[in-house]
C-alpha cells in the first residue's frame, strides 16, 4: 500500500499548470481609497469592481498570491444550495427572503459563466453538470423531494437517476441513484486565478502579496492598514480572508468557523479506467454528511477527491491515506491507481450555513462560504465591490442575514473534531 504513495507531491495538483512564484510586490502608496485584505476570488473580484469604476485600490495578500483557498479548491462549481433546504431556509428567514435566496444562488454559476466569457478567461471551465450519488433509498426520496422544491421555486435544471440508470453516470456501485444538477460544472482554480489577477492589474489594482495586515485603526474618516513593510492610507478597507480570517478582525473570527478541506490527485489513469469511473465527464459528490466531492480533471487524466482533512492539519500523511479509504469506498479499482498530489486549505463556515456579505465596525466584508466558494465568492465579492461604491448593483438577497456567533467563542472551533467524529459515525451508520 506504501507503494501508491511513493514520490507524492505535497501541493496542489493545480499548482503544477498554475505555479505560485513569489510576484513582483508592489510599492506601498501612502494612501488609497481602497485597501482589500486578501487577494482570493472576492478580493479581486471586489478589486476589478472598484478599479473599473476609478478608485485606487491596494490588495494585501499575507502568502504568495493566490495560497489561499482560491488555488487549493476542487474546482467544481454550483449554485450551493443552503444546507438547511428550502423548509429550513423558510423557518429562518420567511417565505419571501428564502425563495428571493434560492432564485440568487441559481445565477451564482451564470455569473461566474459571463464573467469568465467576458474576461476571455481559459481555464478550462465547463458545465457539464454534477452527479450527487444517494448513500441510502432514504437519502434518494430526500433529494427527488428537495429537487422537486428547487425546480418548483428557483427553476433549477435536474433529473433524478434511478439505481437502474445509475451505471450511465458513474462506475460506482456504492449508490442508490442519485440526481443530476445539469447546470453546475467545473475548472482549473488556478488558472481562474491567474486570470483574475491579470484582469484586477490590468483595471488599476495594485497587489502586495507577502504583505499582511497585522493593524488596522480607524483614523477620520479613514483608516490606517499597518503592515511589515509599511503603513497606508485608506478610505474603505474590505476583508476578504473567508477561512484565513485571523485575530486581525477578532469580531469577524467569531462569526466564522475555519475547517481544513484536502483534496488527493491520482498519477494518471488509463483513458478506459476515467470513461468507466464518470462516462458524462461530470463533478460528483454525494450524500455523506461530512462532505465528500470528486472529479476528472480538467484534462481528464486523473481522478481528484476531497473531504475535510482527518486531524485538522495539513499533514499529508494522514490526510493522503484518509482520502485514499474514502475514494476507494466509492471506486475500489483505484486500489493500485498511485497518488500524486496532497494538498489541504481552511474553508470557513457561518453558525446559519450561509454567506455573508456586509459592513461590521466599519469593515466591508464578504465571506462563510461553508466550504463552496468558487462561485459564491466570485459573485460575493463583485457584490461587495459596488456595495462599497454605493451602487444599486450590490444589493443581494442575502442582504441583513444576521451575522451570528455564539457566547465565548473566539473563532478557535475545538469542538469541530467531536461533531465531525458524529458524523463520519452517521455517515457509517447510513443516516
Ligand atoms: C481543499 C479545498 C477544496 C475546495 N473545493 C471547493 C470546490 O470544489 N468548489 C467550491 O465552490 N469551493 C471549494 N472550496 C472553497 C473555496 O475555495 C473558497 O470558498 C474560496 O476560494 C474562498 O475565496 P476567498 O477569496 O473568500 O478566500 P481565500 O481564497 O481563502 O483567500 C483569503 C486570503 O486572505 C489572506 N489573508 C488572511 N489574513 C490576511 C491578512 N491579515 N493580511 C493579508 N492577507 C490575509 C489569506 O492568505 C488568503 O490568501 C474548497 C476549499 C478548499 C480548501
């Protein structure tokens, strides 16, 4: 079993058509309209919003450019729907906000779809719909009812597959059916990312990765963003940090609840072996509890699987085996396939399960993307740019959510590893 693992990369798969090099650093300016503290999917698209419309605008990134989760997802993209359905969603928030959320989040993917369109963006992005396999006959009846809802409410595009139908979706035989969303897809995050901060330098923005934000105070009507290499002027400050938001911002860590997702590449497999595993080339994921997703790569060549990372580190040698148990629960004949890649990144979770977007102590901000950000925050954050040049544009419907937390919690989540323990129980249990 060694064997599959000898020579593993622990890095991005992504990394190696989208390599991270140290950027050149721009100069500090002495003052800006706008600071933006991270240089993921919102910050830059909060970037190319602001830019565009003539402010000056300094994006501070803490790693190299891109190390953030914005580099390190699997790529696959939907509208997420709310974990808590369309009946919970109504409970929370009342009938009209909850069908207004549903009807927004359809267009997250179409937004992304211009947007990469527009730009010229290549990075392999293709809508080729997802297949989400039913551990259970219970599980299945779930979704048929929630797809009935979703296309009921938000005219989402679906069919159920039943367990006889399943083989044209995927090899696997560890479903009961299962059901296609037929309008989600995938890409390269790596090359959108690239693609973004082209297209955020091009428009203006200047970006100052290696930089963190260790200080922020508020000066007139302005602030004061202190780093290592400097301090700088700002009129507004953004923070887009989602699951890397540090004490920097101690009231936003409270709201947020960090969580490390990993994902494993294989070496590549035979084109029989990919056609046999997914013959609709479509991104999978599955009914688990504790998240599961997995796909092709853009290519095709190899297999790609993530979950939230065993342990809570980013150890790749317990992360790799971990994920290798569960993809071979899904597809046993990838026992010989060799691992390549291991890799793993902080994704941020909200107590109510949705994103937020607004301003807190003066702070714009957008984040709690609970894990599916590719598209949500590329939307979120082109949100939060008009928001903050006072446009129409940046309503949303997830406008007013409470940002909730809860009494004494700081942002140190040590209660996650019993409640993922709970569940992996559930998942096992087929609950
Ligand atoms: C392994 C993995 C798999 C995933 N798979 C998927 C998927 O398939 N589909 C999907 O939709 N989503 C997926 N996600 C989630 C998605 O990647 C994120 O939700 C999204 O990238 C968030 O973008 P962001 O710009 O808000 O944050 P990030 O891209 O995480 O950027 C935040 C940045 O803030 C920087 N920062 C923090 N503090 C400071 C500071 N003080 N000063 C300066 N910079 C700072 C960090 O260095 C970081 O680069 C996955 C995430 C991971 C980790």
């Amino acid at each position: 079993m060694a064997e599959v693992f000898e020579g593993m990369k622990h890095m991005p798969y992504w990394w190696e058509a989208a390599p991270r090099p140290a950027s050149p650093v721009a100069e500090l300016p002495a003052a800006v309209d706008v600071a933006i503290v991270g240089a993921g999917y919102s910050g830059l698209h909060a970037a190319l919003v602001l830019a565009q419309a003539g402010r000056s605008v300094m994006l501070f990134e803490a790693g190299l450019l891109g190390s953030g989760a914005s580099t390190l997802n699997g790529g696959m993209v939907g509208p997420s729907f709310h974990k808590l359905g369309i009946q919970g969603l109504k409970r929370r928030y009342g009938e009209d906000q909850a069908n207004a959320i549903l009807r927004e989040s359809v267009g997250f993917v179409d937004f992304l779809e211009n947007f990469l369109t527009g730009e010229g963006i290549d990075c392999g992005f293709r809508r080729g719909g997802r297949f989400r396999g039913a551990l259970t006959p219970a599980h299945y009846d779930a979704m048929a009812r929630d797809l009935e809802g979703l296309a009921r409410v938000a005219g989402v595009e679906g069919e159920m597959i039943p367990p006889a139908r399943q083989h044209e979706e995927t090899g696997s035989k560890l479903f009961h059916g299962g059901m296609v969303y037929r309008r989600d897809g995938g890409l390269h995050p790596g090359l959108y990312h690239d693609g973004l901060v082209a297209r955020a330098r091009a428009a203006g923005a200047a970006i100052a990765a290696e930089t963190p934000v260790t200080g922020l105070a508020r000066r007139g009507d302005g602030f004061i963003v202190t780093t290592p290499r400097g301090e700088v002027r700002a009129g507004q400050v953004a923070i887009c940090t989602n699951g890397y938001t540090g004490k920097l911002t101690p009231a936003l860590r409270r709201r947020l609840l960090p969580l490390r997702s990993a994902m494993i590449a294989t070496e590549p497999l035979a084109p029989e072996v990919m056609r046999k595993l997914v013959p609709k080339d479509r991104v999978l994921s599955d009914s688990r509890r504790v998240v599961a997703y997995y796909r092709p790569s853009p290519d095709g060549t190899r297999f790609l699987f993530g979950s939230r990372a065993a342990g809570g580190a980013d150890n790749p040698h317990v992360i790799a085996p971990h994920l290798r148990r569960l993809m071979l629960q899904v597809f046993p004949e990838l026992a010989t396939a060799r691992i390549g890649h291991c890799w793993s990144g902080l994704v941020a979770y909200s107590f109510d399960h949705a994103p937020h977007i607004g301003v807190l102590d003066g702070l714009h901000y957008a984040m709690g993307y609970c894990g599916s950000g590719v598209a949500r925050a590329s939307y979120f954050g082109h949100k939060l740019g008009h928001k903050m040049l006072g446009n129409a544009e940046g309503a949303t419907a997830f406008d007013g959510l409470p940002f909730e937390t809860r009494p004494l919690y700081t942002g140190n989540p040590w209660f996650m590893p019993g409640i993922l323990l709970w569940h992996r129980l559930a998942d096992r249990l087929g609950r």
